[in-house]
C-alpha cells in the first residue's frame, strides 16, 4: 500500500468514526444527523477522488505525490478543492467540505451554497460585462442588513473663498445644498431558475460552475442593470441634444462634456458611458478624406478615451434613436452608489421540487440583494448629464 492510500485510508476512517460518534449519540439532533450524513458522503467521496488523481498521474507519467501536493501553490490548490466540492455538490446534491465551526449542513434536498470561486466568477463576469457592476466606475457600499438608508448630500460647487481684509468681519455663505439621498430597504433579486438533467450533472467532466455562474451573472446583468440605469437617467439632468434623432456624433459627446460642471470632470471616477453599438458607431465616422476621425488612445486599464475621458460599456443604456434619452453620459461616477448587502448572493438547488425529481432534472437559481442609487440634488448641478436624442 503506498503512502497516499495509507493517508486516504486513514482519513476515511477518521470521517466515519465522526458520522458515527454523531448518529450514535442519543441526544443527537438533526444537524448532528445531517453533519453525519455528510461526513459520510465525505469519506465516500475520498475514494472517488484518489482514483482520479492516479487516472492523471498515469496519464502524465508522474507520481500520484506530485498530483496530491507539491506540483501547485497553495492558491490553486484552494482553487482546485473548492471547484471539486462545487462539482460533488452540483451532481450528488453533496458537499466535500469540512463543516467544523458550523452550525447547519448544507441539506442534500437542497441548500443554499456558494463557494468563493463562484461568487468570484460571477463578479468578474458582471464587471467585464457592465461598467456599473465595476467598483474602479462606481461607489461599492456594502451593508450588514438591507434596510431602508439615507445618504447625506453636500453640494457647495458655486461658491468660493474670499479675501477679507484684517479686522473685518466674513460674511455668511451658507452651503449651497445640503440634502439626502433614500436609498430604500433592499430588495433580493432572483435569476430564475436554471433547469438541467441529473444525467449531465453526473457525466459531465466540464467545469459546470464556470457555466451557471456566467448564466447567473448574465441574466443578473439585464435584469439589475436595467433597473440600475432607470434610476440613473431619473436623478441626473439632460445636459444635450443630438444633432441628429438616428445617431451620435462626435460634436454631441463634446456638447455634452462641455454641459458637465468642470469640478465633476477631474476626479478619478470621471467616466463616458455608453453601450457597445453607440461606441462602434462613433468609431466608424469618417472625415472628408475617408480616414476615421477618432483614433482613440487608451488609458492606464485599457479603456477607450474619447476627448481624454475614459469611455465604460454600460449595456443597459438605450441605442440611438429619435427621442432616445440616455444614450451616452459622462460625469462623476461616483455619485452612482450600488449598495449589496454583504454575503447575500447565494445558490439554490432544487431537487424535490413539483416537475422536477419525477423528470429526473435539477434546477438552480441565484439570490442577490442589491440596489442603486446617484448622490445628486435637482437643487444643484448634476454631477452626471446625459444626451438626449433629437426629435427627428
């Protein structure tokens, strides 16, 4: 017997004494019974994954050792177990975690379960996709619960300082606006359901969290991100109007630039936005001489500049159109506050569901509590404008 089947011995034993301490244990509970089932599983679940571990050392020619340990970091090695735990889970409704410290098993007829590498991918995929879900373009405010909050709001743009001469009393300036921003209590955003076979769950030897996480983040986006840019176009002001109802031009984003108050301008969150097909078609306008007008330089972080002002892809913005409001803004994004409450995207899995055990189908859905809002006052002057489309 070699060392690791010795050591996976060893562990699997270990696991069973535990799951039977617990269900032999007259005054067990039923968390106690369901942390025994798992440990259970757990210690089944070892055999399995040591089997595949020498299937890929025999294909690389290498020792299971270097398989096991020694060949990645301890990051990839975290990487690689928490993917193995959301794989075991999402074919067998099992996890191969240890739950020391916890209170509560994750239930095998469904549960809440998100490892950090889900919660990562599907993160980074809401930020590539959308500039609002990006906390280098917004204000990223989490919260410990999800009720209602106010926001103060300080606007002191028009006034400035003042030579007083000595022995001369300052006169009053009193600030220009002070006001508030409600940002209302949170409401849980839901992806709906995604229904899969158990067939697949069980065969499938592609990694399956990289798919329900781009699904979730994806169906996340359109659905929060419309929402998200209601509530912006209805607290900042129109700062333009294009020249023309069917398209933008080049002239109106620097129409628009100039209507912006310049303090909003220099701060680091100064972004355009803007969705892929405003962006291309600026892209595309020519001069006389055939050659493409703008000829972008690129930021620090690869963004497009359009006037020196960084552009962000914001989907959820309108496409150009007679009377489209929306279409491109630019100002201060920091303004734009996207509250989460913390720890509140979660996975469920539904097993037993009505239509589904008897169908031989598993379904998934994401939670999410989040909400938006834009620090800005109709008193004052709008940190972010936005361009409207002409009538015709």
């Amino acid at each position: 017997m070699t060392n690791e089947e010795i050591l996976l011995a060893s562990k699997r034993e270990s696991l069973l004494s535990e799951a039977r301490a617990l269900a032999e244990n007259p005054n067990a509970t039923k968390q106690d019974l369901k942390l025994a089932d798992v440990k259970i599983a757990q210690a089944s679940s070892l055999k399995t994954r040591y089997e595949r571990q020498v299937r890929l050392a025999d294909a690389m020619g290498v020792p299971v050792s270097e398989i096991t340990k020694g060949i990645v970091s301890e990051e990839q090695r975290e990487e690689s177990e928490n993917s193995f735990n959301l794989r075991n889970y999402l074919a067998l409704g099992k996890e191969a975690r240890t739950y020391s410290a916890m209170n509560i098993a994750t239930d095998s007829n469904g549960g809440f379960f998100v490892p950090a590498t889900f919660f990562q991918k599907v993160t980074f995929a809401l930020k590539q996709a959308d500039g609002l879900w990006s906390d280098d373009v917004v204000t990223l405010y989490q919260d410990g619960h999800g009720n209602a909050l106010t926001c103060p709001l300080l606007d002191d743009t028009g006034t400035a300082a003042v030579v007083v001469s000595e022995n001369v009393l300052s006169n009053e300036a009193e600030i220009a606006t002070i006001d508030r921003l409600l940002l209302p209590k949170i409401p849980t955003w839901r992806s709906q359901k995604l229904i899969t076979s158990m067939e697949l769950l069980q065969d499938a030897a592609f990694p399956l969290e990289s798919l329900i996480a781009t699904a979730v983040a994806g169906r996340f986006q359109r659905g929060i991100s419309a929402a998200n840019v209601a509530t912006l176009i209805s607290s900042t002001t129109s700062g333009a109007t294009s020249m023309s109802g069917s398209t933008v031009g080049l002239d109106d984003t620097l129409n628009l630039l100039q209507s912006v108050d310049p303090i909003y301008l220099n701060q680091p969150k100064t972004f355009f936005g803007m969705n892929f097909s405003t962006m291309m078609g600026l892209l595309k306008i020519k001069g006389t001489d055939g050659r493409y007008v703008w000829n972008p330089r690129t930021d620090a972080n690869g963004r497009l500049l359009l006037h020196n002002v960084p552009v962000v892809l914001m989907p959820s913005l309108p496409n150009a159109a007679l009377n489209a409001v929306g279409t491109v803004c630019v100002g201060d994004f920091s303004r734009c506050i996207r509250r989460v409450v913390k720890d509140s995207m979660k996975i469920q899995r539904y097993e037993q569901a009505p239509n589904l055990a008897e169908n031989g189908l598993v379904a998934y859905e994401g939670f999410l509590r989040t909400s938006f809002g834009v620090l800005a006052s109709t008193s004052s002057s709008s940190p972010i404008k936005f361009l409207t489309q002409a009538a015709s």
